[in-house]
C-alpha cells in the first residue's frame, strides 16, 4: 500500500488481554486451605480455584506497571493468621513484591515492596530464578551471571498485627562462600 502525504493512514488495533501465561504458582490466596492456581503475563495476574476439578476465576490484575518475569508461593507460617499464601513477584523494574489477600476491597494488595536493583533488564540483574523455602523463611534469587542473594524473611507481631520483613540482602559474590 502506497502512502501519500495528504492521505490520511488508518491503523487497525484490537485491545485484548495478553493470554500467553509466562509464570505459575500454587497456594491457598483468597480462601484458606483451598487449593487455587496463580497465572501470570507480562503485566497482569489470574488468580482460579481448582478445588473442584475445574478452572473457576476468582480475581484478575490487570494494572500491573511492569512486566513480570517471575512469580512463586511463600507458605504461611503455622502460628500466622490468617493463613493464607502470599505471591512473591519479580519484575524488570528492579523490585521484589510480596502481595497479599485484601478481603475489603477483594484484591491483592502489596505488604513488601523491596529495591533490588535499577533496572531488571541485565543478565546480572536476579530476578528471573528464584527458590522459596518450602517454611517461608527464605528466598533464594539468582541472575544468568554473578549475583546470587538470598532473603530471609521475618514475621513479626506488633501490635497483634501480624507482619511480615524481608531482611537486607546476603550476597553469594564466589562459590562456596556466603557474604554477609
């Protein structure tokens, strides 16, 4: 097609939800001991129950700034009400997100939000590998190259509010030694 300048040029655009889910994870979100799935894209989290056998939808993010390149499950504690999963988020904006239930206003609302690095979009950056601690005390991360940290994470009751911290970060720079 030929373009001319006194022409004008129509773009065709269709606004959909973006469906190729890049990160999943398993946990008792919304309603305790129940088992339901958490679907992440780029910018967007789907939250389904699958305790009865099929894919039932309970709550949808779509306003998500930045693009997630990796989500997991932190267990609840056992003494820790109410007991409920959190979703850990790593995004190419630099930052680690621990999300919570919010049965108010039934959304996911942030509890951590943690600077790691500036950007996200370095091979040296750890957010694309991770590993929970099956207890919810630690979080492993790692990058393609160099950076390894972990963060250990600590619940506190103050106030008989029962909050979560995530320490300063332990960096693993060489192998077989830990830095503190």
């Amino acid at each position: 097609m030929i373009i001319q300048d006194n022409e004008p040029y129509l773009y065709n655009l269709l606004l959909q939800k973006q469906l190729n889910y890049t990160g999943i994870c398993t946990g008792s979100f919304t309603i305790p001991k129940n088992y339901q799935i958490c679907l992440s894209t780029g910018n967007s989290l789907d939250i389904y129950d699958i305790s009865n056998g099929k894919f039932d939808p309970i709550l949808s993010i779509d306003n998500i700034n930045s693009t997630i390149t990796s989500i997991g499950t932190i267990n609840p504690q056992k003494n820790i009400e109410p007991q409920l999963a959190k979703i850990l988020i790593l995004s190419d904006s630099g930052n680690i997100t621990i999300l919570q239930f919010d049965p108010l206003n039934n959304t996911m609302k942030p509890i951590i939000i943690e600077p790691l690095k500036r950007s996200g979009m370095r091979r040296t950056a750890p957010l694309y590998h991770h590993t929970i601690d099956p207890q919810g005390k630690f979080i492993f991360m790692t990058a393609f190259s160099k950076f390894t940290y972990m963060y250990t994470i600590d619940y506190t009751n103050e106030n008989g509010i029962n909050q979560m911290k995530l320490s300063s970060p332990i960096g693993f720079t060489k192998e077989d030694t830990i830095i503190s």
